[in-house]
C-alpha cells in the first residue's frame, strides 16, 4: 500500500478500514490456533529457556494492543494496569518468565479478547487525517498487526521447539521439478534507494529512504539448499577451523555443533524433527535453522561470502529499467501465494524454483518468504534515524551484537514482511527459520 492508496477520501478512508480490521483478523485467527492446538500445561510451560510460555506471548499481544490502541490512540483508562509489568519484554528475560505470577489461560484469552473488543470499537470510528503520527495512514493499527504476528511467529518457534506428537498441520508443498536454474546472477554496481519513507505502515527502522552505492556483485539465484549444505558437512565443514570465525569456532566447539538444529544422522541418511514429525532432510528445501556462524562458515568454504544488507536489499527491490527501488521484488503490488511462502500456510520452506512469480527484475529468486537470511551486516540506523514510537523497538538493539537478516520465512505474515523489512538477532541464534544466500564481489 503506498501512501497515496492510503487515501485522502472517504472511499480510500473505508478501504485503509477493512484492510487494518483485515489485518488485526487474519492476526487473532492465527493466534487462536497457536494457543488452542495443545492443552492448557504445555501453554504454561517453558519448552525452552529460549522462549517464553506461550501463555506469556497471549497475554502480551493483549496488553500490547491495549497500551497502544486503546490508551494511546483512545485516551482510555487502563484496563488491567497491574499487569503492565508482568508483560513488558524489558522487564523479564524469557528464562523468568514462568516464574511471573501470570494470567492463567481462560484468563489470557478473555483479556485478549476483552481489548481486541474495544479495538475493532476504536477502529470503526478512527480518523486517519489530521491526527498524530501514531493514527496518520492507520500506522498504530498496523503496528499492532505486525506485532501480533511476529508473536505468532514467536509462538511456532516455540512449537517447534516443545517435544510430544504433532500438534499443527498444514499442506504439503506442490511438486515442482528440480531447480536447474542460473546459480547466481549479477547485480549490477551504482547506486539504488534503499529503505522507505512512504510505505505508511513500516517501522522505524526500515527509515527514511536514502541512496546507497553498491558495487557489482553476484548473488545466488535462490537460497542454499539443505543438499549443498550436506556437501559442506560432508567434507569436514564443522571440523575445519579455517572456515569459522574465532567466535565462531569457539561456538562451534563448546557445544558440539555437528548439523543445523533438529537434524540427526541416522541409517546413513539426515533426518528432521519438524513439529513433532521426524522425517527424512528434503534436499531441495532451502536450509533452515542454522546461526550467522554456521552460514558465514558455509560462505568461506563455498569461496564466497553473505551479502550486505544493503547488498539484499539491491537484488530484491532494484529495477535496472526504471532505477526504481519497488516494494518487493515482484513489484509493488501485495504478497499473493503465488509469490512466496509466508503466513504459515505450510509448516516449512518451500523446495527452491517454487515461485517464480515472485522473484526480482534481476532475476533471483525466494527473496521473500521460506527462510530469513542472514546477512553480513551488523544493525545499524539509517543515516537521519528517529526512534518512533518507542526506543526499545529499534533504537537499544543498534550495535555489533545483532545481525541482520533479510526476507521473511514461512512462519512471517505478509503484514510483517516486505523489501524493506529488517529482522536481527544474535549470531548464535539456531531456533529461528534463518536460512542464508551467498555472494561473491564481481571481481572475486
């Protein structure tokens, strides 16, 4: 949606309203089937320190919205202002958590409930002109949109993490012949806009837009593969410090890394744990769940390197015909299933070649969607940065600590994922869908 379509008269007005209410809806549909899959203990358990119980995360998406769209943008009283703290993500690490006197779940889910409510209430009145920053365009409806579903997606790592039978189910991917495809392509040198100052409902820091020169390099035409990923553990990838950072190597060897997350050797082949279901490693499936180490070592052994970030966002948003920078990388129109995985609609990534509709101008592929990516970039502010609405969304995660990663995975909804959409985290990180490319600079 760009600025203009969020409208200035009474028809763009009414649409700019279904799509926020479309968004917050399709939001508490998935939540509700995250929370309502599995028994009452597994929400009030910790299944990793990692994580918070998923009782935490209901309860939180509630006061968020709460916070922000009934007392921020409607001047209400707090509804449960006891709870501010039990939920705010700064005060607790997730590993004390369950030690928190929490809502129990019937609990969590009529707060939820309660607010979401008064919400849609609020949303059926909201004037988008005139007003302040936070209801200009609809942002804070669409905040909270994107919140809740990066809590969802929070939600299924933590699925993904808990033991026991399955307990989530989605289709299979459609068969597509094996990628024989072009395996990079050349992204050519100059400059190219990267971030956004328009797209009305983009956080702070995806801002402001801002032209950055990149030199020519090449790209992978579509993600590593878990079968190019064997060939590295074949030979002796995790076995050969020359691959690894120090930091790296030292991670590497003080907890035994062998394999990604959740893969074993057994019988003489790679086998999964995907949501409680073991199953053979699918080739072709672009490779999940491994740190920025294990990708960066990847890189070095396959004689190339990850990409920038600035790098990423030039191969998934720059036309060479228009020198525009589009919203995605199949243009500026909104995500389809034709064009990537996203929104949970499979429970893992898709084989590589499976979207062609989706890929760049330049040519490469499953930018969006299947797999975050690691980049080799470092989270930074873009140059005139303001923190907005809050600091601790972006602005005290700046730093050497987090790498960025680009394009969203299977577990993001199209609410929360777009060209120019930054995720980040600490490279030791495994539970996350992170997967990577690689690059290679033009004259390497």
């Amino acid at each position: 949606m760009t600025a203009q379509e969020s409208g200035t008269t009474a028809a763009g007005t009414e649409a700019l309203r279904e799509r926020l209410l479309a968004s917050l809806v399709t939001a508490r549909d998935r939540t509700t089937l995250l929370t309502s899959c599995v028994e009452d203990p597994d929400l009030t358990a910790q299944h990793s320190p990692l994580m918070s119980p998923l009782v935490w995360d209901l309860a939180h998406i509630g006061n968020q919205e709460e916070l922000w769209l009934l007392r921020n943008v409607g001047g209400r009283e707090a509804m449960r202002p006891d709870i501010d703290v039990l939920y705010d993500a700064f005060e607790h690490p997730r590993s004390e958590r369950p030690s928190l006197p929490l809502l129990p779940p019937e609990e969590a889910r009529k707060y939820a409930a309660e607010v979401r409510g008064r919400a849609l209430d609020l949303l059926e009145g909201a004037d988008f002109e005139g007003g302040s920053r936070l209801t200009e365009a609809g942002f804070a409806f669409g905040m909270i949109a994107q919140h809740e579903q990066q809590h969802d997606e929070t939600m299924l790592i933590t699925h993904q993490l808990r033991t026991g039978p399955a307990a989530l189910t989605a289709p299979a991917h459609e068969p597509v012949p094996p990628y024989s495809g072009p395996a990079e392509v050349l992204v050519p040198g100059g400059p190219f806009t990267m971030g956004t100052s328009t797209e009305p409902w983009a956080l702070d820091n995806e801002r402001p837009a801002h032209v950055r020169e990149v030199a020519p390099f090449w790209i992978d035409t579509v993600p590593v593969t878990n079968a190019a990923y064997q060939a590295f553990i074949a030979d002796g990838g995790y076995d050969t410090e020359r691959w690894w950072t120090p930091e790296g190597w030292a991670h590497v060897r003080r907890n035994s890394l062998k394999a990604p997350l959740y893969w074993r050797r057994e019988g003489g082949q790679w086998l999964r744990r995907r949501f409680g279901v073991t199953e053979v490693v699918p080739p072709e499936e672009p490779v999940v769940h491994v740190c920025w180490y294990e990708a960066d070592a990847y890189a070095r052994w396959a004689g190339r390197r990850l990409p920038t970030e600035a790098e990423w966002e030039k191969a998934a948003r720059h036309d060479p015909v228009t020198g525009r920078s589009t919203r995605y990388p199949w243009g500026d129109a909104d995500p389809g299933p034709e064009h990537a995985n996203l929104g949970q609609r499979h429970l893992s990534p898709a084989p590589v070649g499976s979207y062609p509709a989706g890929r760049s101008p330049l040519g490469v592929e499953q930018l969006i969607g299947d797999v975050w990516e690691w980049t080799s970039s470092d989270l930074e502010p873009y140059p005139g940065f303001a923190a907005f609405p809050y600091r601790e969304y972006s602005e005290v995660f700046f730093g050497p600590e987090y790498k960025v990663m680009r394009g969203g995975s299977f577990a993001v909804d199209a609410v929360a994922c777009r060209g120019t959409f930054r995720n980040w985290d600490y490279p030791i990180r495994r539970q996350i869908f992170a997967g990577f490319r690689t690059a290679r600079s033009e004259s390497a």
